[in-house]
C-alpha cells in the first residue's frame, strides 16, 4: 500500500536519499527542510503529484505546524515520520560555549520533539504509523571531541524508548535508527560546528583532527540506508533499534560487550544496596 512520508531534513544527505527511495517505492512524501530552495534543487526530478515541499526549522514550532498541515492538506494522512534533521557539535566540552549547547539542544532535542508533538496526535487518530528516529551510533557510545552531540543522541534514545512504550497501543512503533560514520555533508564546514574555545590541555584531543579525516571515507551509504528504511517500514513488526553501517554494529557490540562485563564483575556490590531481607 502507499504510505505518506514525513520526512524532516530532506535537503540533502540521509534525508534526501529517503525521500527518492520512498517515491520510487511508490509512496508519497512531505519533505521538509530549512531551505525550500534547498528541496527544489535536491527533488527537481521527482515526480510532483507524489510530492510536497514545505520549509521546517526545527526551532520554529509554528513552522513545525505548518508543515504538518501541509501534509494533511495535500495527502489525507501521515503513515511514516523520519526525523532526521539535525547536525554536529564537536569538541571538548570545556571548549564549548554555552549558548552552542543549547542551540545544539534546540536542534537535535527539542526539534524532534516539537515535530513528535505535531505529528502523533494525527497518526494516533488513524491508530496506525511508523517514527523513525535518527540517532547514531554516538547516542550508544561517548566519544572523545563530541561529548555535547553524543549527549544530545542519548537523550534522543531514551525519549524515544519511553514514547515507544505510550503509543504502541494505538499500532504506532518508534524505531531508532543508529548510524556509524555515513558519507554525507554531517563533517562538511557547511554542516558541522566546532568548539570556539581552545584550552591548551585538550590540545591533543582537537575534534577538527579527530573527525576531519573520516570526511569523504566514510563507509556508510546513505542511498543505501534511504532504501533499507523503506523495507523497515514495510515490516509488520520493525525493530526497536537499528544500526546501520558495519562501524556502527562493530562498535555498538564492543559496547555492550563490555557493559556487560562490568556489570558481571560488580554483580555482588550492585545487588548488596537491596534492602536487607
């Protein structure tokens, strides 16, 4: 069956590569994006009737509204929601001003969240639809030089835990989609920020030479990813999470390996704060 896409950041990149994989599948979509000039140049070939174009900040909820109405107006109906939009903070977070934290926050946090707002009440109304959001591989795993994004995906991941357990009996899912190092404009000057600060013990650990060799050698595809996320919405029942990318699985495993381990090791310590019998 066609489905209607919502899709938030679709400029460029994983959003873009979702929106021409949903159209080829058939269905229709709503892409969205700061810039419709943007949207214009990056769907100038697709097929109209099948898609809108509607500018979204995601630190303008009225924007956020408006978009959603697009949607409604035009389709009747959202079945599918792909919050992608987003960028990076990078460096050390004492280099890190306040206010670029915050900003980060806006984006990657509250953004989504306003965009949940205006989506779920409709999909809660049809008693059916698909969320997908995008996290990362960072929302599992801190690392060094990102530590405010890392911090901005693992609260993606617990809201998204926690609102898959309150929609899922209206027959909504929520999946997150944790990405490893995807070639996309996510490292370009265009996209990512840096710390404005620089404190000479951190001189070591400078986020430009951490991250600045991964542009353009990434090894995920997001073409490839736009599809997959096709075939996870056409499944009865998707996955909870989803790491995309053999990074992100290498990682994530690595990860839970040894949290795992830990816990294992401090088994008697951790269940000796129970109340005594």
């Amino acid at each position: 069956m066609s489905q209607v896409w919502f899709i938030t950041g679709a400029g460029r990149g994983i959003g873009a590569h979702t929106v021409k994989a949903a159209l080829q599948a058939g269905h229709r979509v709503v892409a969205t994006a700061r810039s419709l000039d943007q949207l214009r140049s990056a769907h100038a070939d697709a097929p109209q009737e099948r898609l809108a174009l509607a500018a979204l900040d995601l630190t303008s909820p009225a924007q956020i509204d408006a978009a959603v109405q697009v949607a409604l107006e035009r389709f009747g109906r959202i079945d599918v929601l792909v919050n992608n939009a987003g960028y990076g903070l990078l460096g050390n977070f004492e280099e890190v001003q306040e206010e670029a934290i915050e900003r980060q926050f806006a984006t990657n946090v509250f953004g989504l969240m306003h965009v949940m707002r205006a989506v779920l009440p409709v999909m809660r109304r049809q008693r059916s639809g698909r969320v997908f959001n995008l996290s990362s591989i960072a929302g599992l795993i801190g690392f060094q030089g990102a530590s405010v994004y890392c911090a901005s995906k693992f609260a993606v991941e617990g809201l998204s835990a926690s609102i898959a357990t309150e929609v899922e009996r209206f027959g909504i899912s929520v999946t997150l989609v944790e990405p490893g190092f995807f070639r996309t404009d996510f490292l370009e000057p265009t996209s990512v920020s840096y710390a404005a600060a620089n404190i000479g013990d951190y001189a070591d650990g400078d986020a430009k030479d951490i991250y600045g060799g991964y542009n353009g050698r990434q090894l995920g595809d997001p073409a490839r990813l736009g599809t997959v996320l096709v075939e996870l919405a056409a499944m009865p029942s998707p996955p909870k999470h989803f790491l995309a990318g053999s990074d992100a699985v290498g990682m994530a495993t690595g990860s839970l390996q040894a949290r795992l381990d830990e816990i294992r090791a401090f088994e008697t310590l951790s269940t000796s704060t129970d109340h005594a019998a």
